[in-house]
C-alpha cells in the first residue's frame, strides 16, 4: 500500500470526473451517522441524483472555494468544501470580530464510515487549513452537531478547535 506525504493510505487531491459515486457514498454514511444519533434533526438525502448533484458541485468551485477529495485506491472517499470570505462590509457597526477578518469556513467534511479515524479528515483539514493560511485567512470556522461523540472530539482534540458559539433550535407548532 502506497502512504502519501502525511503517511496515511489516502491522497488528498482536487476532485475530477467520476468522484461523485464516492462522495455520494460519504454523505450517506454521514447522514445515516446524524439521522442515528438525532432523527427528529437530521435526513436522509434524496438518493436520485445525489451522485450527479454532488460531483456537480465538488467540479464547480471558483477562486474563494476550496474543494478536496480523499482518495484511497483511487477512489474517492470522502471530501472538503470550505469557502474564503473577506471581512464583512458592515463590520464596522457588528458585536463580532470574527466578520472583521478574512476568514474561511467548512461548509462540509463527509467520509465513508469505513475510512473513519484512518486519518483522511486530518489530512483533508489539514489541506484547508493551508489554503486558508495561503489566502490570508486570519480564522478558520465550521459547524458541528454538538452531541457527536465522533465529530466534537474530532475537531477538539485531534485538531485543536474551539467552541466557540451555540446554536439554539426550537421546533414551532
């Protein structure tokens, strides 16, 4: 078995043709993760399509998108898509700093729950953290379900983040 560079069977690597099957099968995996853990929360994503849709979206990136699969075998396992935004344009008049800076934010990080804790989310976060740095990027920021017993320790411990605000929801009749 061939490591890459951060000694792990995986190469992170812009997406091409043909990744969509993959990915599909990670966001799937990522569904069935949060629909077990919060059903009244999360769904199932509509199965028609997904893998048109999502290699759609991994090809169609522009300057301030960052896109990256992890690749095992040459199949792609698991994915990134972050996205750069310079300081907001009201900054000035806002409470938050954090819209006062360049900053990136993950929009997702799915893998195939057969390549979890194999080290591909580090290398694919790892991977947007150095685009981050490389556009100026002085914070980078995502969301997570606060009560995953996977993800939580995943971005704390292993990758050193911070929580930093809370999300509150409340079902309306």
């Amino acid at each position: 078995m061939q490591l890459h560079a951060d000694n792990t069977p995986f190469e992170i690597r812009p997406a091409r043709p043909g990744d969509g099957a993959g990915v599909a099968r990670a966001w799937q995996d990522f569904a069935d993760y949060y629909i077990e853990l919060a059903p009244d929360a999360f769904k199932a994503p509509e199965p028609d399509g997904l893998t048109d849709y999502l290699e759609g979206k991994l090809l169609s990136t522009d300057d301030d998108s960052f896109v990256r699969v992890a690749a095992h075998e040459d199949e792609a396992v698991g994915f990134v898509h972050a996205v750069f935004h310079q300081p907001h344009k009201d900054a000035a008049y806002q409470l938050s700093k954090d819209i006062a800076i360049p900053r990136v934010f993950v929009n997702a990080l799915a893998l195939q729950r057969r390549h979890w804790r194999g080290g591909a989310g580090t290398a694919l976060m790892k991977a947007t953290e150095e685009w981050a740095n490389s556009r100026g990027a002085d914070l980078l920021a995502l969301e997570t379900f606060a009560a995953s017993p996977i993800s939580v320790p995943f971005y704390e411990n292993r990758m050193g983040y911070r929580r930093h605000t809370i999300t509150f929801t409340k079902a309306l009749p």
